[in-house]
C-alpha cells in the first residue's frame, strides 16, 4: 500500500515537473525544510499579533512597529546586499567569502549605529524619553544584530537548507517566547525591545559559530563579494526606505495607534508573502549555477503559473479574513477591509520574485538599478501623495499599486 501511494506521488510531481519545467524534486526537498521554517515562524507571529492585540495598547504596539521600521533603515548600513553576494559567491565554491562579508558588516554598521545615538539624542531634546531610550538600544545593537545572520547566505548557498531551517525556526521561537513574556509581564517599549534584540543577537551569534565548526568553510574568497554586495546594498537603499517609509510616515501622520490597525491590516498578508516567498531561497543557487540564457527561456513560463497559484491565495484569504479577525483581533475588527484589499499585493509580489532573484543570481547590476531605482522613487512618492489625500486607506492602496 506504502509503495502504491508513493509511487502515485513520484507520479504527480513528474507530472508537475513537465508542467512547471522546474525541477520539482529538489523544490519539495528543499522546499520542505524552508516551508517548516515559514510555518513554525508563520505560527509564531500569529501569536506574537495575538499578544500585541490582546496584551498591549495600539499606542505602545504603534511605537514598537516605529522604532523597528525605523531601525530597519539604519540597518542599511550593513550592506544588506552581502548577504545575496555571499549566497552567490558560496554557491560557486568561495565559501571563505563568508568571512570578509561579516568583516565589512560589521565595520560599516557602525555608521548606523551613530545614526540611531543622533536619533537618541533628537529624541531626547524633544523631551520624548521613551523613544530616546529605544534608539539608544536600537545603535548598540546596529552593527552586529544582522551581521551575524550571515551564516544563513552560507549555508543557503550550499543548499543546506535543513540546518539554516533547524537554526532560523530555534532563534524564531526563542525570541518570540522571550517578547511575549515581556509583553505579558512588562508592557515597557524597552523591555520588549531588549527582549527582540538581546535574544536574537545571542543565538545569531551561537548559530554562526556552529555553522562554522559543522560545516567548515573552505579558504577561497571571491575577491568581487564585497563590491558586488556594495552594488547590491546600493541598489537596495531606496527599497528598503521604500518598504519602512508606510510605518513612519503613518505614525507621523496619524499617530501610534493608526499604525496599529495599519500593521495588523498588513501582518497576515505579510506572512503569506513570506510563507510563499521559499521560492526565492530555493531558486537562488539553481540560478547561479544554470546558463543564463536557459534561465531566461524558461523563467517566464514560470512566473505565469506561480501567479496562477497566488491569485488562488489571495481569493482564499480574501473570503476567510472576516471570521478570522472575528475569533483571533476583536478589538481590530476595523482592520478586516484594509486587510482584504493589501492581499492583492501579494500576486505583485510573488509576479516579481523569480525575475528579480535571477538578475540577482546573474549579477545584472544595470538591470537591478534601473528596477529597484524607479520603482523605489514611484513607491516613496506614491506613499507620500496617497497618504495625504487619503489617510490609512491611500496607504493600503498606494502599497497594491506598488507590489505591481
């Protein structure tokens, strides 16, 4: 019985293999791990919203999205882009990149780390104590907190997808259960983000350290690791500005608490993203091996039937979001039809994935800058227009507008 329903399984994956012209096999083993993490960490901001609705006031959550959104561009600094360069570099055999990449990380996040005092003392002279306490937290931490995740590019670029997985859904679970403590026994913006940071940075730091003893990465080093995550992080600043300017500009705007029902109407879409967003991982190192002109013929075929899928998810939500805000966020009811109008940025989102994880893959410097450049300048502006004439609604829909 076992072998027959094996055997029709084998059956249907060639089946969807042909379909897809993917190598569906390596997907479902690589797949399942990463899919695991998404879900364990699915799971565990699910419960972390819960908490935050249940347990903290939307003004003190609203702050808390600030301070992170805020910290997220301050950790640009870090170049970003290494990260991808040494997924890239280690799937070509340089391991050694790994270490000149937190090198550079680490140097360079210490320029973010004076933004966040600068921001402290900005804080502090205007007599807002609690958000110069936080961005004084928020520059100790700069430097070292995202530098030390590097470990993860290592061993997804040797496709070890099971251990980065094991690591990710540890250092996920623990700080998650260290943040609900604080925000059950605490409700202070400093202890919950001393719990976020201090957790995540001491098991980064441990998992990098293991990676580096299991794993034992060879000697080579692409010399090009560093200006080519230099290109990278470049090409990313207007991205990520563009990605944390909705929470700033609509606590500035608005106030704490509408950034509230703003981040609760985004969080489960957001997750979905993320839970499908496994593709990225997984086709990075198969792009960076594979002839780019094969990648080419065949990426587009691709897109259109991942599109299929996600339109189907966006339907689903879309038709069960009512009852589960209903159960899970009483007291966000209102955020049930921003929520159900951000999910069609998911079918822009996940559109996008594939082509620019190959140009990525493909070091294709001109092509990203021209993407990431423009389409970062229309998001910014557009936020800025839509959320002055329309308020928390022009931010939902200037966000759909940009996913596409």
């Amino acid at each position: 019985m076992k072998s027959i329903i094996k055997n029709k399984i084998v059956h249907l994956l060639h089946l969807l293999q042909r379909w897809f012209k993917t190598d569906i096999f390596y997907l479902v083993k690589g797949g399942f791990w990463l899919s695991l993490g998404n879900f364990v960490s699915s799971i565990g901001g699910f419960l972390m919203a819960l908490f935050f609705a249940n347990f903290l006031s939307k003004e003190n959550y609203g702050i808390y999205k600030y301070v992170l959104s805020v910290a997220s561009i301050l950790t640009l600094a870090t170049l970003s882009g290494i990260d991808s360069a040494v997924t890239y570099a280690t799937a070509r055999g340089a391991e050694g990149s790994l270490f000149v990449g937190l090198k550079s990380k680490i140097k360079w996040g210490f320029f973010g780390g004076l933004g966040g005092l600068l921001l402290a003392l900005y804080y502090y002279w205007q007599k807002n104590f609690v958000l110069s306490e936080a961005f004084v937290i928020v520059a100790f931490f700069i430097p070292f907190f995202d530098s030390f995740q590097l470990y993860l590019s290592f061993l997804n670029g040797k496709e070890l997808f099971k251990p980065s997985t094991k690591y990710s859904t540890i250092t996920n679970v623990f700080s998650m259960a260290m943040m609900i403590l604080a925000v059950v026994f605490s409700k202070s913006i400093i202890v919950l983000l001393l719990a976020y940071f201090v957790t995540n940075l001491i098991l980064r730091v441990v998992f990098f350290r293991n990676s580096l003893k299991i794993f034992k990465p060879n000697n080579v080093c692409d010399q090009e690791v560093v200006p080519y995550g230099m290109h990278l992080s470049a090409i990313g600043i207007l991205g990520t500005i563009a990605d944390q300017i909705d929470k700033i500009l609509v606590f500035s705007y608005l106030g704490p608490e509408q950034l509230a029902i703003y981040s609760m109407s985004v969080a489960v879409p957001t997750q979905i993203a993320g839970f499908l967003g496994n593709i990225k991982s997984l086709a990075s190192p198969k792009f960076a091996k594979n002839n780019k002109h094969e990648s080419k013929s065949t990426i587009f075929g691709k897109v259109w039937k991942l599109g299929l899928v996600v339109v189907l998810v966006v339907f689903g939500y879309i038709f069960l979001s009512p009852l589960f805000y209903k159960i899970f966020f009483p007291k966000y009811l209102v955020a049930i039809f921003y929520s159900q109008i951000f999910s069609f940025s998911l079918i822009g989102t996940m559109l996008s994935a594939l082509p620019i994880t190959l140009l990525r893959s493909q070091a294709a410097k001109k092509e990203l800058y021209h993407f990431n450049i423009f389409g970062s300048i229309f998001c910014i502006a557009s936020l800025f227009i839509f959320i002055y004439f329309y308020g928390l609604m022009g931010m939902i829909i200037a966000r759909v507008l940009n996913s596409f």
